[in-house]
C-alpha cells in the first residue's frame, strides 16, 4: 500500500507537514495549548487545537491533487480575550493560514470561562 502525505506550500516546503503541526509551534510561544480537551487543571488562558475535517477539494484526471485541512481554535480565557485574540488572528494571518470563521460561543458561568472560537484551513498538495 503506498504511503500517503501532505507538504507544505509555503513555509516548511519539502518536509511532512499538517495544519496542527504548523499551528502548535506557531501559537505556544503566545499561550498553553492542548489538542482535543486540556488535560491537566486548566490555567486563566488556554487554547484547544480541534481538528475538523481533511477533504480533497482540488482534483486532476480523477485524482486528488491538494488536501484542505481544518482545525477549530477553542480560546478559553477567564478576563477579557480581545487583546489575546487578535495576537492570535495576526499570528495565523502572518502564517498565511486562512481564517474561515471567528465567533464568540458565550460565557461558561459554570467554569469562569470566555469561549471564542476562530476555525481555520490550509490547502496541502497531496502526495502519493
């Protein structure tokens, strides 16, 4: 069975990448990050790296040619997110990740918790 990968367009070419590979060392410098639930007790201020979905939207002959990968950014922060949000947007912009939606999803009173989510894409050609 062959082996099946993506690789960067831009930056990192030439070697395996993924959206949650380039999203974890691009964001961690700003604040703790999990993938999927934060594990330990939850600090004031933490991000969670969901992914959402792997499709091939670009084909040629029959075949796909890039794969669009997508991951949801939970910001979970206990004060006010705006300042951290927008460190945020102005890291995956300059990153040339797409943003594809920015919502705020409410207050948790049960945790204390503000719940802002920013999804986003990348478009990897897909080698086989």
């Amino acid at each position: 069975m062959p082996e099946c990968h993506a690789r960067a367009i831009s930056k990192g070419v030439g070697t395996d990448m993924s959206l949650l590979g380039e999203l974890i060392p691009l964001l961690s410098p700003i604040l703790p990050i999990e993938t999927g639930t934060f594990s330990q007790a939850p600090p004031a201020r933490y991000l969670v790296l969901t992914p959402l979905t792997e499709a091939f939207q670009l084909y040629a002959d029959n075949r796909p040619q890039h794969e669009t990968q997508e991951v949801r950014l939970s910001l979970f922060d206990q004060g006010n997110y705006n300042t951290i949000k927008n460190q945020i947007i102005l890291a995956l912009l300059n990153a040339e990740i797409t943003i594809t939606d920015r919502r705020y999803l409410g207050y948790e009173a049960d945790t204390g918790y503000h719940h802002f989510v920013i999804e986003v894409a990348k478009d990897y050609p897909w080698e086989v």
